[in-house]
C-alpha cells in the first residue's frame, strides 16, 4: 500500500526545504526489492523481511554439502532485471553473471521417448519434426510465431503496465485486434490447432502451471509463455537466490537499510494518510509510505491492519501450490538435463485431481531441477502440483507422495537411490507465505 500520490519529496514544514521521504517496503521478495532498487536514490528506504533473507519464494538450502534453489529455477525476460540493475546504476551481466541455456528443457514418458526442446529456432524445429513428424513440425513453426505475436502486443500494453487493464489494452492494440490474443478458447484447446502429437500437446500446455493454472482452464493466451521461454533461458551462477543476494546487496550499496528477522504486523495512519508501521515486537517505525510486497489475501484479511484491508481486493480463486522434494541422490537410467519433465500419462485427470478434487494426482508430473551432474550423490529438486489446501494438508501424505513420484519417475527411465531429503507441502508453504493457504502463484 502506497499512501503518497505524487512523488517521492514532501516539503517540510513552511521553510520550503525538501525533506527525503521515508518509505518502509514490507518483504523482500522480488517485488519488495525491486521496489527498494527504483527507489533507493529518492528516498530513505528501510526494507523488513521476516526472514533471515531476501529472495522470500526465491531461496536455496544445503543439500548433501550443495546448495540449490528450492523455489524458482528458471530464469527469463531477463531484459527486465536488465533494466533494474541498470536504474540502480549496475550491469546485470557483472552483478549475476549466467549461462544462456541451449536446451530449455529435457522431457521424459513412460513410452519411453524423450524430447529436448531446443532454444534455436530451427533446431527445435527439425527436432519437433523427427520427433512427431512433418505436419507437427509446421505446426510448432505456427505456434511459436503465433506466441511472439501474442508476446509482442500484450508487452507494453500488459507485461509492463503498472495496472493493466482492458481499457489500456484496447488503446494500445484495439478491440479486433485483441481478439487475436484468443482469450476466450482454453489453452488445451487451441494446441490441438497445432499439434496432432498428444506429447506436444501435453509439453506445451504445461506452460500454463507456469502461473499456477490448469491447461483445460486457461485461455489460449499463455502461449505467449513459449515466446518468452524461446527469447532465452538463463542459469545465474549462484543460482536465482543469488539473483535476489545481488539485488539486496546493489540496494544496500545505495543507501537501503535491511532488516531481517523483522515482522511487519500494521500499517498505521493519521488523516488517511499512512504514519508508521508496526513491527511483530511492537517497536514503531515512522514512513511516510509503506509497500507491502505481500499476497493480496494477507492483506485483505486483515494481517497487516484494518486499513490497509479496505485497499485491496483479493481474487476468490486461488493458483495451485506444489509438494517439492530436496534430494541428494544418485541417478540413472536417464540423462539428466538442468530442467527435465517426466509427464503422467493422464494429464486431465491430474488436474482433475487438482483442481476437483483438491488432491495431489495418483501419477504425478515431476519437474526435477538438476543444477550439476555429479559421479556420486547430486542435488536435485522435485516439483509435483498439488492444491492449495494450507493447514488441511494432511500429515504424512508427503511421504506416500514420495513413493508415488519415485515410482513415476522410476516408470520414466530415471531411477533415484536417495540418500537424503527434505519435503515442503502446502502446509508449510501457507506458514511461510501467510494468507496464501499455500498458493504459490497469487
């Protein structure tokens, strides 16, 4: 919540001298340190974090003596950080030096075929065609066009905008062209357009989990994902947690104050216009403004105050969350990439399970991070899609949903000989992110 309408300067007092505006971010997440990055030249700015860390989703544990990233993995758009460290007087390329990947992902089934989806244009499409054949081929070279044309009009007019709204989006494109977008066909649907292959099909309408949704449920719009994922795909050196070290470190470099292991508690306010904030332990910090870089339901219900609550609107519906493993295993049978897939055979009934149901599906798809090959045990991180179910997650399923991936993945060709874990379920996904009930995609 942002309660100065115009600028980062107040006049003080009748002396007609400016006075830094002090500005209080709550969470520092990407967004929250984003915001500490567009701002840290214009004003006085504290960032809380309740955590011992910046990156909040975006954060990495030791396993079996390695680090890897247990939330995001994958980078892209990177023009966007590109453009931020530049505001804050940096080059992205020398704070987060990284690899521009080759192949963006490998995908595995229980056929036992297997595709690499290529970051060149014509490899990935000579590769389409020896995988599912000529007509397949023309119809990826289709599809990739249709998602750069869909990416190129909702960019500025959306990706970029502030507030995007409909309105700005028919000024910007007009209301026919708009249409093309194809809002109103379902995701699943309009790949059948394209590919005759159910495999292609099933690879590509995983895009959609990307923000949390089903592929029989969202609109065919989100093959824009494609032409993102094709502008390149990045593997930072420390990994995406180190994304968000770097960030925190430029922002401190110019004059933010961090503070971790601090939890934001209430906004306050005088005449309607915000005051101070209240920590957890009661101290009381004076700001002109406040950003709460939190889940829109946190805030609507109320956990940060009544009113910041009468600001914001939350969405009833709420995106998937995950059950993820952190391994360090021994692998084989199957050539690990960076990023692989290993898709069930049933994908509507795996959404049905989660978005009907409200349960983690009997065969899961698995996306397993492998940031390093490795001769012995190697870290690797286990995505599965599960409900945003919070506290009513029962205890113990993580286990049996264990079994059940391994047993999947194991149907696929990969064999896993762990020799050590950890597990995060909704459950604590909602503790961690509080008002999400585990949501991991707002």
């Amino acid at each position: 919540m942002d309660a100065f309408p115009r600028g980062v300067n107040r006049r003080e007092g009748g002396s007609g001298r400016l006075a830094t505006r002090k500005i209080i971010i709550a969470g520092a997440g990407m967004g929250g340190l984003a915001a500490a990055l567009v701002l840290a030249r214009r004003a006085e700015v504290t960032v809380l974090e309740r955590a011992a860390h910046p990156g909040g989703k975006m954060r990495d544990i030791d396993i079996g003596g390695a680090r890897i990233d247990i939330g995001p993995t994958v980078l892209t758009m990177k023009w966007v950080f590109d453009e931020l460290f530049a505001r804050a007087g940096a080059d992205f390329d020398v704070e987060v030096p990284a690899l521009r990947l080759d192949c963006l992902a490998r995908h595995g089934w229980r056929d036992g075929s297997r595709f690499d989806l290529l970051a060149d244009d014509g490899a990935a499409a000579d590769a389409v065609g020896v995988f599912a054949g000529a007509e397949d081929r023309r119809g990826f070279v289709r599809f990739l066009a249709d998602s750069r044309r869909i990416y190129d009009m909702l960019r500025d007019s959306f990706l970029r905008a502030p507030a995007p709204d409909m309105l700005r989006m028919m000024a910007s494109a007009g209301p026919l062209k708009l249409l093309t977008i194809d809002p109103f066909s379902t995701y699943w649907s309009a790949l059948q357009r394209y590919f005759r292959d159910p495999r292609l099909v099933q690879l590509f309408g995983r895009y959609a989990t990307y923000c949390g949704s089903s592929p029989f449920r969202a609109p065919a719009t989100l093959m824009l994902i494609a032409a993102v994922e094709k502008a390149g795909v990045w593997a930072p050196a420390d990994g995406m947690a180190g994304l968000a070290r770097a960030a925190a470190r430029l922002a401190a470099k110019n004059g933010v104050t961090f503070r971790y292991r601090e939890e934001a508690a209430q906004i306050l306010s005088e005449n309607a216009q915000v005051s101070a904030l209240r920590l957890a332990s009661g101290e009381r910090i004076a700001a002109d403004a406040v950003i709460l870089n939190a889940d829109a339901r946190a805030i609507a219900a109320g956990l940060f105050g009544g009113a910041a609550s009468k600001v914001v609107r939350a969405p009833r519906a709420r995106s998937q969350s995950a059950v993820t493993f952190t391994l360090s295993a021994r692998a084989s049978g199957f050539p690990l990439d960076r990023h692989n897939v290993f898709f069930s055979r049933d994908y509507r009934a795996e959404f049905d399970a989660v978005f009907e149901r409200r349960e983690v599906p009997a065969e899961p798809t698995t996306y397993v991070w492998a940031p390093g090959a490795a001769a012995g045990p190697q870290p690797l991180f286990c995505l599965v899609n599960a409900p945003a179910t919070g506290a009513r997650f029962p205890e113990g399923e993580a286990a049996r949903i264990r079994g059940r991936m391994l047993d999947h993945l194991s149907g696929c060709g990969l064999k896993l000989d762990v020799a050590s874990g950890t597990e995060m379920t909704p459950a604590g996904f909602a503790q961690d992110y509080p008002g999400t009930d585990g949501a991991l995609y707002g």
